[in-house]
C-alpha cells in the first residue's frame, strides 16, 4: 500500500468507526454512537457556550488573543463516558495556548453551571500530536478520540487515537507522515534507477500535496526532464509516441516546478525558463537556456514526426525566438511549415537554415531543402 494513502484509511476507519461501532457497556450514557456536535448547532448552545468558555480561558490560563479563538464552532459536545457523579455532559475543544495546541475535556451539570476540568492533552512520546487547527478533524466512538491534523503549508500529519479511561488519555496510537516527503524520497529513487515508465506511473497515481515547499520540487525537476530526454531518444525511430509522452512527462516535471506552463503553445521567454537574476527560486537548479531549448525542439520534432504539426509550429517559433541560432530548429519548422502548405514561410526558413550552415551547407543539408527553396 502507498505510504500517503494509509492516513487517508485509517482516518476514514476512524469516521467507519463513528458511525457504525456501538458504545461498549459501561463506557458512556447511551447505547449507540453519540456524534460531536459543535455548540453552535445545539440548541441553548450559546448559553451554555459563555459559562465554558470562561472556565476553559480560566482553567488553561489562556492570553486574550488565544482565548478569543475559542468560539461555539471550536467546542463540542461529546459523550465518552466515565463522568464523574453530579456531571452529566462532557465538552471538548481543541485551544491555541502559546505555542502548542491542547485538547481540553470538561465536563458538566446540565446547564453548565457547574464545570470540572477532566484532562488536557498536548503531545504523546512521539512529539505534539495536534499541529494545526485549520486542518483538523476528529471523530469519537466510544470512549476514543480520533484526531487528524496536518501542519500549516505542509503535507506533515499526525494521527492520534486517544482513549478516556475516566481520569485521563491515553494514547492508544500515534503516528506522524509526510506523504509528499515520501513521494519525493520514491521519485529520487526512480530518477537515479532511471525508471522513466515508473516515475510516469508515480505521477498519474498521484499529485503531491504543497509541493512547492519541499526543497526536492526544485531539485529533481531538471534531473527528470533530463532522464526522460534521454529517454525519449533511445525509443523515438521505434515508437515516437512513447518518445513524446516521455518528453511530456519531463517538461510538465519542470514546469509544475518552475512555473513554465506555456511550453506548449509558444509563449515561453528566457526568463521563464533560466529564472530572474534576483530570483532565488532556486535558480541554480534549472537548465541553462541551451540545455532547455534542444529538448524543447525535440519535443517540437517529435510532434511532427507524429503528424501533429499544428502542435510543433508554434513550440518550434518559439525555439528560433528563444535562441535563434539553432540551426536544426529551422528545418524542423520549415518543414513542418511545408506539409502545412505554408510553402511562403517554409522557403524562408529553409534559407535561414541553409545561410546558417555556411560552407557546409551544401554537403549537410537534406535534398529537400535545395529543392524547395527554389
């Protein structure tokens, strides 16, 4: 099994679990599942809301700023079982305070004038266990809590199960992944194993998460875009359509990385491709202008190999205008341009292509060239 698909199982088993798993004997008021419920759905929550979020604030020590974070959508009423006697509901919420995030459980009378703080949990042997309250989610069955959370602008996650024994938690799992960090760990591998059909297979199974504030986005876009020239070039005179989908599984590895998406129709300038001077995206791990340029104009020859001319026309202009000493890249649009039946811009081209060879020309240049020129 995938390594970032195992959080998504074991929290849509945590949510099975809410549904379906009936509340053991002895472990809560009632004889089926009790769903979370957010004080600001349930009726008298707002009163009840007031007297709660004075004793948590009051309790934790809260500063203004985070107790102010406390609202009737961030407390819940919940039903784990174990209260104490005179107590009959139970309330949990998750609070900023400082720097760490903590779960609090109340419990209370009926009408919440009468409060006992039950337990706090903040992190397990493993490290925090909640990391953010923007992406959190939570179910209970039972007498457990399960927690999801995932750090800010990160693919990082933490999945808890807590279990109330009726004094405090205890923590019956924790675990941290970082999906994205793996699916990068899986690519190096590929890249340096050379796998392009495998790194292909990688990246339609799946799109990383955030993937913009890991270091290797960057740096293993240009060793991919290389890997799959190389190997578009070993397989183009057999099979150019294996040739090209591995051309475009590398150019869209370096553009989803650079920000270079008008490949395909002729747009790009030197800056999208080599970065600004002051640009400090990671500049040093992209291709020179040169390097980027020849596959781009294979990747143009391709197409038209294929009979998809249409397609090569405007990524084969673009080469000439990125770097119009390429000399190849003037018989590949003119002769594209050709079988257009741009006969006018072809002529021209293939004398560009001809005064650009110079001595050579008449040695080098394929008959077709000398003939269609007239």
């Amino acid at each position: 099994m995938k390594y970032w698909k195992r959080w998504t199982l074991s929290f849509t088993l945590a949510i099975f679990a809410l549904l379906s798993v009936q509340i053991a004997p002895g472990t809560a008021n009632s004889e089926e599942s009790f769903e979370p419920i957010m004080l600001s759905e349930l009726k008298g929550g707002q009163e009840l809301f007031e007297p709660i979020s004075k004793f948590i604030k009051d309790s934790l020590e809260l500063s203004e700023e985070d107790a102010s974070a406390i609202t009737t959508g961030t407390v819940y009423e919940v039903d784990l079982g174990n209260y104490p006697k005179g107590y009959t509901r139970q309330f949990l919420s998750f609070v900023y305070n400082y720097e760490w995030i903590e779960l609090v459980l109340v419990t209370a009378n009926e009408d919440a004038s009468s409060i006992k703080l039950l337990n706090r949990a903040v992190s397990s042997d493993a490290g925090d266990m909640f990391l953010n309250t923007a992406k959190l989610e939570f179910s209970t069955a039972g007498n457990h809590v399960y927690i999801w959370t995932q750090s800010p602008y990160s693919a990082y996650e933490s999945y808890v199960d807590l279990e109330w024994a009726g004094d405090t938690f205890y923590v019956a799992e924790h675990e941290f992944d970082d999906p994205t960090k793996l699916y990068f760990e899986e690519k190096a591998q590929l890249v340096k194993a050379k796998d392009i059909e495998g790194l292909i297979a990688q990246y339609d199974s799946m799109f990383p998460l955030y993937p913009s504030f890991y270091e290797s986005n960057f740096t293993l876009a240009a060793p991919a875009l290389k890997l799959a020239h190389q190997k578009a070039l070993q397989v183009q005179k057999k099979d150019v359509k294996k040739a090209i989908k591995y051309l475009e599984y590398g150019l869209d590895q370096y553009g989803d990385a650079f920000g270079i998406w008008g490949y395909t129709v002729g747009t790009l300038k030197k800056t999208d491709i080599v970065g600004n001077p002051d640009d400090s995206n990671y500049r040093e791990s992209r291709l020179t202008l040169s390097a980027y340029v020849g596959i781009l104009n294979d990747y143009g020859y391709f197409l038209s190999l294929a009979g998809r001319n249409k397609e090569a026309q405007p990524i084969l202009a673009n080469v000439i205008k990125l770097v119009p000493s390429r000399t190849v890249a003037y018989l590949n649009i003119a002769d594209v341009e050709w079988t257009l039946g741009q006969k006018t811009a072809a002529k021209a081209h293939y004398k560009q292509y001809w005064k650009l060879l110079g001595s050579k020309a008449s040695t080098i240049a394929p008959k077709r060239v000398k003939d269609r020129m007239k």
